[in-house]
C-alpha cells in the first residue's frame, strides 16, 4: 500500500485545502493460485487477494462533478453528474472508475461531488488485477461516501465491478479478479464457487515454504482481445455438449463428453476446463494437508494444460516457468491470471530463496533476453478504508 502521508501530500499539492477532510481507501490486487480461465465456465477458483493494490484520497466537494488524478498514471479525467456517465475513448484510465460510478447510478446512488486522486504499488500491466482493483476501490468509496455502505456489501461491490468491466469497459471476464479485491481475507485463500458466487476461506500456508510472484516484463498486449476469443470458444464448446447432454456449465462435462466434441480446437478448450476444475479440488486437499509438493506438481499440470489446450501462455511465461522448476527448492510453477505475458507463481522451499531469484532470473534472461522481477507475497484483507494514526 502506498504511504498514506505521501498520498495525501499529493493530493493536497495538487487540489489545495486541509488533510482534515480527506478520506483514505484501499483495494487489493490479487494472484491466482489456481483454477485458471474457468471463472466464466462456472468453475472454483482459488485467488487471494494480495498487499499490494491501488489507494485512493478522496474529499467530497460542492461541485457537480468528480475530479481524478493519479501519481502513475497521466491526466485529469473527470465525471460530469449533471449527465448520463458514458464511455469516453479522451477519459482514458478514468472509464475504469466512470464505469462503476455508472452501475451505481444505475442502481440509483446518488453519487456525491468529490476529488480523488489514486496511487499504486502494482506492476503496471503484469496481470496482478489493477483494473479490478481501481473498480473495487472506486465502488468502495463512492459507497461509503454515499453513506450507502450496508446496501452494498461486499459481494454487491465485486459483482457490480465486474459488470463495469464487461459492460462498460467491453471485457467480458468473470468475477474472479473484482471478488477477491472486494472479500480477500489475511492468510487466506478464497475458494470462489463461480456459479453461485459464493467462497469459503481456506488458511494459505505450506511451513517451510513461500509463495513466489515473478513478473516475466512481458505486457499483456492483445490480451483484452484474446481473452473474449477464448470465452466464446467456451461457450461453443458448452453448446457442443449441450446437444448430447444438457449441462448447466462446461466444467460440469465429463472428460469423456469433450473427447467428444468434434471441433478439436474446442476439445482443448473443454479439455482444459474440466481438468483445471479437478486440479482445484486436489490443490486445496494439498493446503488443507500441507502438501506442498503435491501442491507445486498441480500448479506445474495447471501450466502445461494452459499451454497445450488453452493455450495462452506463450514463450515468456514458458520460459520463465520452466526456469523456475529448474531451481533448487521450487515445488512447482504456473502461469497466473489471464495469461498471453504478465505474472507467474511459484512455490518455494523459504531457505532456498536467494538461490531460486538468481537462477531463475539468469536462466530467464538467457531465454529471453528480458529481465524477470520477484515478489514474495502474503494474502491480506479485501478492499476498505483506511484509519490514518491518531484518526
Ligand atoms: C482475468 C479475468 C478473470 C479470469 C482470469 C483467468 O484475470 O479478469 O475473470 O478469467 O483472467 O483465470
């Protein structure tokens, strides 16, 4: 989280007046552990929601609109409420709040005045869920500024982003990314049942071991494209099974029904979502027993399923898993979150850690020619306001 006082000292510089007034909030990023592509399929996923994510300071106004500004990202957009909230190509990152500010009013929240100014601490474009995050924290914040806050539980927020994003932004993802931003829980996984969006929390932990982001520096460019190619490949491959059989949702198949399918493009995409969803019921049978081998050898099935029959990870994520699995101590590795470049996940022996950044990242650039970034993460709460000391 970035520094309260230094996000506050920017806004100050930059809307003028007192800290008095201003209000602090925070939305986490999140990994996914497992349980990949399979959000919208009606599957279980296994995300956390991570320290690090996007703050917003905010100070409600007299004015009729809402002023943005951001310390990563360039530009001044704004919301006018004096009309509908539309999507406007000039308003550039600032659709992503406009977009919730929109399904709010939708819902008929009365929206109030204010300026916000926003800083993260997530790697730009590395598929850690920033766009999820800034959704979250803008539904957080306009809620509670609103006074709305026990109309919109957590789950409301989640579900209310994410229809931003689909509808407003054009990406058609599932509930994944916004549900573990709003509902992320301290040392916890979040097992997320996709078809009734509903979760319990598992305790994520293997003694001895960490979990271990690596950010391939590979952009996920054309993902957003890619990612609505692979949904509809999904859906056709539901309609496929649905004519022998009909099943509420593609991860409810039987390997037997996707062999069937005649389309073999289609087939790996039903192959793959019909074995991650088994994955995920083995990889939380692992944390409930502390398996951590048995944990890594699912991550590195998940990896080779995304590869051969989903195919979106592509030769950077390859290359850096593949370098992961070839260090001392590393239980396993996989690709996380949407894939076609971004973050990787690894699982691996504490002790071992110095060892496993330098060889991996040696053998990584040997491959590639890029250089691999390291986080060693810890799940933490979900979005919420933050009490400055003393406040
Ligand atoms: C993106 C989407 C999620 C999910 C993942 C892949 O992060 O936003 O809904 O589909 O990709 O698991």
């Amino acid at each position: 989280m970035t520094d309260p006082s230094t996000l506050i000292g920017k806004f100050i510089d930059l809307y003028g007046g007192k800290p008095d007034d201003v209000r602090l909030f925070f939305a986490p990023g999140r990994v996914n552990l497992i349980g990949e592509h399979i959000d919208y399929c009606g599957g279980n996923v296994l995300p956390a929601a991570l320290t690090l994510g996007i703050s917003a300071a905010v100070r409600i106004t007299r004015a009729r609109n809402i002023r943005m500004g951001s310390l990563n990202l360039p530009g001044s957009p704004t919301v006018n409420l004096d009309s509908n909230i539309e999507f406007e190509e000039s308003r550039g990152w600032g659709n992503y709040p406009a977009g919730v500010m929109r399904m709010l009013a939708d819902r008929g929240t009365a929206l109030r005045s204010c300026d916000i100014y926003f800083a993260g601490d997530l790697p730009d474009g590395a598929g850690l869920s920033s766009s999820a995050a800034i959704e979250v924290l803008t539904a957080v914040t306009m809620t509670r500024l609103a006074g709305y806050e026990a109309k919109f539980p957590p789950r409301d927020i989640a579900l209310l982003s994410q229809e931003a994003e689909n509808k407003f932004i054009g990406v058609n993802c599932g509930i994944m990314d916004q549900y573990a931003s709003a509902l992320g829980r301290k040392d916890h996984a979040i097992l997320l049942d996709t078809r009734t969006v509903s979760s319990k929390y598992v305790p994520f932990k293997f003694p001895g071991y960490s979990l271990v982001i690596m950010n391939s520096n590979k952009r996920r460019g054309l993902a957003d494209s890619k990612y609505n190619e692979r949904r509809a490949e999904c859906e056709a491959a539901l309609d496929a099974i649905r004519i022998k059989r009909n099943i509420a949702d593609l991860v409810r198949a039987t390997p037997d029904e996707t062999e069937d399918i005649p389309d073999p493009v289609l087939r790996r995409r039903a192959r793959h979502a019909v074995s991650e969803q088994s994955r995920v019921e083995r990889a939380v049978e692992c944390l409930t027993r502390g398996d951590a081998d048995g944990f890594g050898w699912l991550l590195n099935k998940s990896h080779e399923s995304l590869r051969d029959d989903y195919e979106v990870t592509g030769l950077e994520l390859d290359a850096l898993t593949d370098a992961a699995r070839s260090a001392n101590g590393c239980a396993g590795a996989r690709m996380t979150g949407a894939g076609f470049g971004g973050c990787a996940i690894a699982i691996v022996r504490t002790d071992k850690l110095d060892g496993f950044r330098e060889h991996t990242a040696r053998e990584y650039r040997a491959a590639t020619g890029l250089t691999a970034e390291f986080y060693t993460a810890d799940a933490d709460d979900g979005a919420r306001e933050v009490t400055l000391r003393g406040g």
